[in-house]
C-alpha cells in the first residue's frame, strides 16, 4: 500500500562532520567517491596490551544536558553526551561516505531525489524494529510547529517530499538543487514513532527526560540531573555489542577540578589545553596522548548593532591592530594546540581555500581609529567562561587593543547567557564577542553563522552580497563552481570585516593508557564510532 507523503526539510546541521585535515589547494569533489562501514574504514589504533572485553569510559562536560531527545540539544554537551545514545544514517566526510542506520542511499543525477536503504535488524534500545514508519512520523513531527523545530524545513522556500518504497527505503525528493542536503539528510538522528507519537515532543516535555530510547551502541541507564549521565552498552545493536559495558559522563565545570579528577583515575579522557599540560602528559607513561582535527574556527565577532562597531571602519582598525600568533601564543602557549586561522573555513572543510588573512599593522590601525573618532572609547567584550582557552584570547585582545588606542572590558559568560547575549538578543551592548563552531564536510553547513536572514543573524556584520553566494553555493552540484563560490564567500567576509579568525584548534587529548581507538576516526565531537573504543588490560 502506499505510503503517506510527507513534505518538510531538514534544518542545516549545527554539527558537521570533522575530517582528516588537507593540504592548502582547494578541494572539489562532488561526492566523496568511497563508502564504507565504519568498522571497515578506521584507521588502526595505537596498540599495546590485550583487549578485554568490558570496562568503563569515563568523559566529563562542564555542563549539564536539558534533554535525553536529541533533537533538543544542539550544543557540544549535547551532541557529545547523547551520541553514543543516537545513531545518525550515515557521515559524508571528506573522503568517503560512512555508514551507520543506512545501509546505502543514491543521490540521483539532477540531485534532486536522495533513496536511502536502511540496514537490515535495526532496533531501538527497548526491542522495537527500526523502519521508515520512523522515518515518516519523524519527518511529520519535526514539521509540527507546535514542536518548534521548524527552522530550515525548506529548501529555497520550498518543502522537500519524504515518501516510504518499503519497510527499509525512502526518498527524499528535493523542489530545487540543494548540494549540502546529502550531508544534513545523512546526519538526521531519528525518535521512534511507538514511544513519542502520543506525545507532543516539545522542548521541555517530561517524556524528554524520562525516555531516551535512541537507536546507538549504548543505552541511557540513569541521569542524574546535574550530576552524571550513566550510559550501558545495548547488547541487540545492530552491529554487534561495543566493547565498553559502560560510559560515563560526569558534570565538572571547574577545569582544575576536572585535571584533578583525571589524575585520580576518575576519568579515562582529558583535554590538554596549554603547552604545559602537552608536555607533562606526553613525558608520562601512564597515558597516552592523540591530537586530532577539531574542525573548528575560534572567533572574536562583531556585534553590527553597537554605534561603535557598525562602522566598518572601527571594525578594519581592531582587525588591524590585532597579532594572531601572539593571541594563540599568551592564550593556549602552542600552535601545536592552536594553529592560526586565516579564514572562516578549515581545511576539513570539502572546499577550502588557502586565501589571505589579516596582518597587523598597527600604524594604519590607529590612524583609522582616529579617523572614526573612537580612541579612548570603551568596547565591552562577551566570551563564554565554559569554553576553554576562551579568557585568555579576551585578556590577550585587551592588551593589544590598548595598545592601539582603544579601552576593552571583558565579561565572561556561561554557555547559555552567553549563547542568549552574543546570538539572540540585539540590544547592542557589546562591541565584541569571542565563539567557536564547528565547520567541516559541506561548506553550506556553516551558513547559519553568516546570513542576514539567519536564525543566529541578529547581531551578524554581513551583506546581502554573501547572502547571494550562499545561495548560489547550494544551488548548483558543480564543484568547481562550489569551490569558486566559497573562495568569494571567504574573501568577501574576510573584506567586510565580519569576524577575525583567531585559531582552527586541535583537539588534544591525554588518556589513561588502557583505553585504545581515540584515534580511530579523526572526528570531533569525541568519538564518532564508540565500537571502535575497547580496554586492553
């Protein structure tokens, strides 16, 4: 019988995929032409001991999630703490195609019809069969404007048809060219049908802390709010159990408490944010150390609300006062932590290209500065106390931007103020304002950081200009073309002063030496593929 048609999108995702890094030419490849099982395609991990079956991944964030629904949490707690819990379809990398729900899909050749194959046996952590049904009342769901998820639910205005063929496949019909929509159809996480549809999923339902039946190697045991998620392996996955009985997430805001907590054995992982503690944990044999691609940009943005900073005049004069490498050097003390960031996109990125960034020149910042009138002005800078390194990129601005001319007050935030400062208010208090995002894989992905009509647009320094390209990069499958697009995307953001570009850092880690596969898949947030994670004895 035919099934029911749906029509809706899927909003651009928040969180790309993070990729092996490239060289500096520009990248142009349509679709990464490989496919593969995860399991088939990681790279070997570091060896040492033998494997045991068993033991517990301890991690820790400095905050807490609101939800186990997935589709509620979009920050980096979230994605990290619920990915084990929630299997995506497949990730379009770089280089080749992984897959996880899915078991194939087909892009057709106008681009215009995705057909995706789910894997044969999948389950949910309570028993139930994984099947389009879920695929179709989810797509029904998110289009529910009661549940307010309805952002990017269209492409160019228009919705996308999602139609069942069988139990196992689906297409996704699209109303015009989008080439990014692979990347974000691959990277949807679906609810299951039998344990929502009677129950209106909305931000802040009791079912969302209560059920957390995902489809992921390891199942939610118990949460307690505030403190830990406790997650247990599921022994029916569809790909085999992990290895892991247990993971772990702890809630630890204090950083010197979370090294402290590491040391004792407390936690398995530990990110290494300064040379010092590069240094002390590599010289030590009781861990092991891994640097992998983070996929990230850190920023200091403009808020084109502030009298001071709508002036793109003021905003040429800090980006010319400003020295990356020394900002990197007094906030993280190595490049081997922090290389310097040029652009708004990383080599991760499908297309990257090595443009010219901003160098200081301090003579010609002072004199606009003086041009617009604004020496001695005070420019309040807002960043996020949970990030790290993110206080000492502010106190390193300060002293150089009074070194030009200009009097900065910082003020630190913890993630949801901030987030509610820097994105969704436009009172205009603030000149200035230090964040990070994810860009990899599809470049079209990173346009909600950018756009005038953006859900994170209202204190954004943009034109209408780059909201034309971003347009364009989506509408057309060429690849030269695509590369062409964000390479004019990169110098006109760069041209009109909308950010500066502070570091693409990597993320370093130590780990107690038994734990083995970090360094499977080079992919962040931590870990793409928990069966890859094991202990050896």
């Amino acid at each position: 019988m035919k099934r029911t048609i749906l029509c809706l999108a899927l909003a651009l995702g928040l969180l790309g995929t993070t990729l092996a890094g490239c060289g500096d030419q520009t990248t142009a490849e349509a679709t990464p032409a490989p496919t593969s099982d995860p399991q088939e395609s990681a790279a070997p991990s570091s060896s040492g001991g033998e494997k045991v079956d068993g033991g517990t991944l301890i991690m820790c964030e400095p905050t807490d999630i609101s939800s186990l629904n997935i589709l509620y949490e979009t920050g980096d707690e979230g994605m990290t703490m619920l990915k084990p819990v929630y299997d995506p379809l497949y990730v379009v990398a770089k280089d080749e195609v992984r897959y996880y729900l899915a078991e194939s899909r087909e892009v057709s050749e106008d681009g215009l019809t995705i057909t995706v194959t789910l894997r044969d046996n999948l389950k949910w952590h309570d028993g139930e069969p994984i099947t389009t049904d879920d695929v179709l009342w989810y797509f029904e769901m998110k289009m529910n404007p009661d549940n307010n998820t309805s952002s990017g639910t269209t492409v160019n205005g228009e919705p996308v048809t999602v139609a069942a063929v069988d139990e196992r496949t689906f297409t996704v019909t699209l109303p015009s060219v989008s080439a990014s929509y692979d990347a974000t159809l691959g990277n949807l996480k679906l609810l299951p049908k039998h344990v929502y549809e009677d129950t209106p999923v909305l931000a802040g339902a009791e079912i969302n802390s209560t059920s957390g039946v995902g489809s992921g190697p390891f199942m939610v045991k118990e949460w307690n709010k505030g403190e830990s998620l406790v997650l247990e392996r599921f022994e029916d996955y569809y790909r085999g159990p992990a290895s892991l009985e247990q993971v772990v997430f702890r809630i630890i805001p204090n950083a010197s408490a979370e090294e402290i907590a590491f040391q004792n054995g407390e936690l398995s992982v530990l990110r290494l944010t300064t040379q010092d503690m590069l240094e002390k944990y590599s010289n030590d044999p009781n861990y092991s150390v891994y640097t992998l691609t983070e996929g990230r940009i850190n920023y200091m943005g403009f808020n084109s609300n502030s009298p001071l900073t709508s002036d793109p005049k003021v905003r040429e004069a800090i980006c010319l006062a400003l020295n990356v490498d020394e900002i990197i050097a007094g906030a993280y003390g190595s490049t081997d932590l922090a290389p310097a960031a040029k652009t708004v996109f990383c080599p991760s990125n499908l297309y990257y290209t090595d443009v010219d960034g901003y160098s200081q020149d301090l003579e010609r910042a002072q004199q606009l500065i003086a041009e617009a009138g604004v020496e001695g002005e005070t420019f309040r800078l807002v960043y996020n106390s949970s990030r790290e390194n993110m206080e000492n990129c502010a106190l390193m601005i300060q002293q150089q931007l009074r070194a030009a001319g200009l009097n900065v007050e910082i003020q630190g935030y913890e993630t949801q103020g901030f987030f509610e400062v820097f994105f969704y208010t436009d009172a205009g208090d603030w000149e200035l304002g230090l964040n990070g995002y994810s860009t990899n894989g599809d470049n079209q992905g990173d346009e909600y950081m950018f756009s005038l009509e953006g859900f994170l647009s209202k204190n954004i320094c943009s034109t209408d200009e780059i909201a034309a390209l971003w347009n364009a990069g989506d509408a057309t499958t060429d690849p030269a073309e695509r590369a062409d697009i964000y390479r004019q995307i990169q110098e006109q953001i760069r041209d009109v002063y909308t950010m500066f570009p502070i570091s693409s850092p990597n993320f370093v880690v130590a780990t107690d030496s038994r734990l083995k596969g970090v360094d499977a898949i080079d992919m962040i947030p931590l870990f793409e593929d928990y069966l890859q994670l094991y202990m050896t004895n």
